[in-house]
C-alpha cells in the first residue's frame, strides 16, 4: 500500500467521524485511484469533502453548534505514515 493510499484512508476515516459527531448523513466511498497518489485526495475524496462542508455550512448557517476539534485525537491510533 502506497503512502498516498494510507493517507487517503486517514483522511476518510476522518470525514466519517466529523458526519458522526454531527449527525450528518454520510457515505463514503472507497478510493478507486489505482496510481501512487503522493497526495493523498483524489477526485472521489476531493468530491465527498465538498458534500461534508457544505452539509457542516448548513449546520452552522441554521445557528446549531458543529463539532470538529480534536478529531485527529479521537482516531487515536492512526498516522499517515
């Protein structure tokens, strides 16, 4: 597995607990980029980032509290490397 893949997943898993914490309904998919990707988004990553931040825009628009400290905390165990 590919640093970029690693990196891709973190970045998933970090997505998924961020819909979580504010019950926002969200799906993700797994990454078909199939080359080394030294940075670590691609276009399925890239597109499902954009669907959370616009679901967290409508959060705080609407005045309800949206949570994102200490994510990378709550994934304890996990690294890029």
């Amino acid at each position: 597995m590919n640093y970029g893949t690693i990196k891709c997943r973190t970045l998933r898993d970090i997505r998924n607990k961020i819909a979580e914490l504010n019950h926002i309904e969200y799906t993700s998919q797994s990454c078909l980029h199939e080359n080394d990707c030294y940075v670590g988004t691609c276009k399925t990553c890239e597109l499902e980032l954009s669907m959370l931040e616009m679901e967290i825009n409508k959060k705080e628009a609407s005045g309800e509290n949206v949570y994102i400290e200490g994510i990378y905390d709550i994934l304890d165990g996990k690294n890029f490397v």
